[in-house]
C-alpha cells in the first residue's frame, strides 16, 4: 500500500516540486490550495495518484471539514508538509501595512497550526506519521524590514521544537526545513506582483529551486524510522545567512 503526504500550498513553486517529488518517491499524495484550475491541473497530470482539496488554511472550519471529509482510503496520512505560506512587503517595521501583517500571521502562523491540529492526531492514534514544516533562513535571524515574515518563521521554528517534544513519546517525526533562496513565485507574491522587483532578487545568483527543498523533504521522510532529521538549513552556495548574499555582477 502507498503511503500518503499531504502538501499545502501545493498549487506553486516549493509545494508544486513535493508534490512531484513524493509522487516519483512512491507516495500518493493530497494536494491542497485554493486555486481550482491548478489543482485540477495536477489531478490531470498525476490522476489516481492525487487527491485534491481545495481550502485556504487561514479558514479554520473549512480547513478542519475539508481534512475531515477525506475518503476512507485517503484519510491515513503518513506526511504532512506544512508549505503554505508567504511574504508581503518589505518595509520597514514602523511603516508596515497591517493587513500584509495580518495576511502573513494568519497562514504562516496560524494555518500551519490548524492542519498540525487537523491531522496530528490520527498520526500519534496510529503511533506513525511525519510532520516537514517549512520554515526559512528568515527565521534564523532578522533582517532588514523582513521584521513581521521573519518573526513568522521564527514562530514556526519554535512551533515545530515543541511538538517534536510532545510526540517525543510516539513514532511520528518531525522537521524543519529552513530554506533560502528559492526561486518561486515567493518575490512576486511579496512585492505584490511587481516582476521586475522580484527578479531582481535573484539577480547575480544561483538560487536554489523548489526541487531542492523538495529532495530534502524526501530525504527526510526516506529516512530510517529510527532517523529523525530535525532541521536542515538550504542555502544558495554563495548565500551565508539571510542577510549575506555574495552576488556576480
Ligand atoms: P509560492 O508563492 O510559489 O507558493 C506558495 C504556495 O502557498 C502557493 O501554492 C500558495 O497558493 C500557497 N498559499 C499561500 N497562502 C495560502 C493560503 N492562505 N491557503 C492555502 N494556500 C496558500 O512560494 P514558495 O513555494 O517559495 O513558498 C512556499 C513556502 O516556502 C512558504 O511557506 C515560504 O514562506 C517558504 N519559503 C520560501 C522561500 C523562497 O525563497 N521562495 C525560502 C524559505 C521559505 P496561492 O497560489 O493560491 O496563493
Ligand atoms: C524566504 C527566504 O530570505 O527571502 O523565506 O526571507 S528570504
């Protein structure tokens, strides 16, 4: 029998590659997002291999029905990759937009808890499972005006630590994966669509692509079961941190 990963944000970028990736691994994943026309994109693609669910995490009834409603043969979840997320803006602190802050707190933060809490407990039930949050460099550190974004990634560091302490007592594993720069749709979403300003952030470096971190996801689930990888930090080689960035010109 496959096993089963669930991947939010799986319509773009990082989660698109998961879904890839633990398809070609053997996996039969479910795919959530909001946008419809990808998601029925990747059923095309991937067929029985894939369920799709369509929700915003930042919904937390919807969120909580749409894992409920899963049929029978899709509802033992084995991986959840928690990918949803996003930046919006960079600006300094004091001039930030409220809503970008509150767009940025309600998914990275409190959408990434819901589905933990959605679907955690069948996991500790079955004494079996892997939760592979996605957090980032950012949360490492700040820096300059990524103020609120990087606060949301510390956050996620911290909420992955403590419940890899409170499932220390079963089988279900749990990582962080803190990537930097990845070439996505992230810069675009961040500057509100603004291309230009997004390509520029990869300007002058290799930066690492969404199968990257996907490679790493896999890697951490294919570990042995008495394996578990905690964190793993991916940089671009000529990245050293989040705020170190050595560019050709
Ligand atoms: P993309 O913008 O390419 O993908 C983000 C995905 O998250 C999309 O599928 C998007 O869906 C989804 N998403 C956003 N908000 C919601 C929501 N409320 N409900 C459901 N789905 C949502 O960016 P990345 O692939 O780069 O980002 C994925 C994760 O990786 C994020 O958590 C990001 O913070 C993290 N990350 C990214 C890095 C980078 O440099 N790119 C580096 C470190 C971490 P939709 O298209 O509908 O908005
Ligand atoms: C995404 C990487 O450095 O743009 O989390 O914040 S960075």
């Amino acid at each position: 029998m496959k096993k089963i990963a669930m991947i939010t944000g799986a319509t773009s970028g990082i989660g698109e590659a998961c879904v890839r990736a633990f398809i070609t691994a053997g996996y039969r994943v479910i795919a959530t997002g909001r946008n419809i026309v990808k998601l029925n994109a990747l059923k095309d693609k991937f067929g029985v291999d894939l369920f799709p669910l369509i929700f915003d995490v930042r919904d937390r009834e919807i969120a909580e029905a749409s894992v409920a409603s899963l049929p029978e043969e899709w509802s033992r979840i084995d991986v959840l990759v928690n990918n949803a997320g996003l930046a919006l803006g960079l600006d300094r602190e004091y001039e930030g937009d409220y809503n970008d802050w509150d767009t940025m707190i309600d998914t990275n933060i409190k959408g990434l808890l819901t589905m933990t809490r959605c679907v955690v407990p069948g996991m500790v039930e079955r004494n079996c499972g892997h939760v592979i949050n996605i957090g980032s460099v950012a949360g490492d550190a700040a820096y300059a005006n990524g103020n609120v974004y990087c606060a949301t990634k510390a956050a996620v560091k911290s909420i992955t630590d403590g419940l890899r302490i409170d499932v220390a007592h079963t089988e279900v594993r749990v990582t962080l994966l803190k990537p930097g720069l990845v070439e996505t749709n992230f810069s675009n979403v961040r500057f509100h669509g603004d291309d230009e300003r997004a390509a520029n952030v990869y300007k002058g470096i290799t930066p690492l692509t969404g199968a990257d971190i996907a490679d790493a996801a896999i890697y951490a689930a294919q570990a042995p079961k008495h394996v578990q990888i905690a964190e793993m930090l991916i940089l671009a080689t000529h990245q050293a941190n989040g705020s170190t960035i050595v560019r050709s010109n």
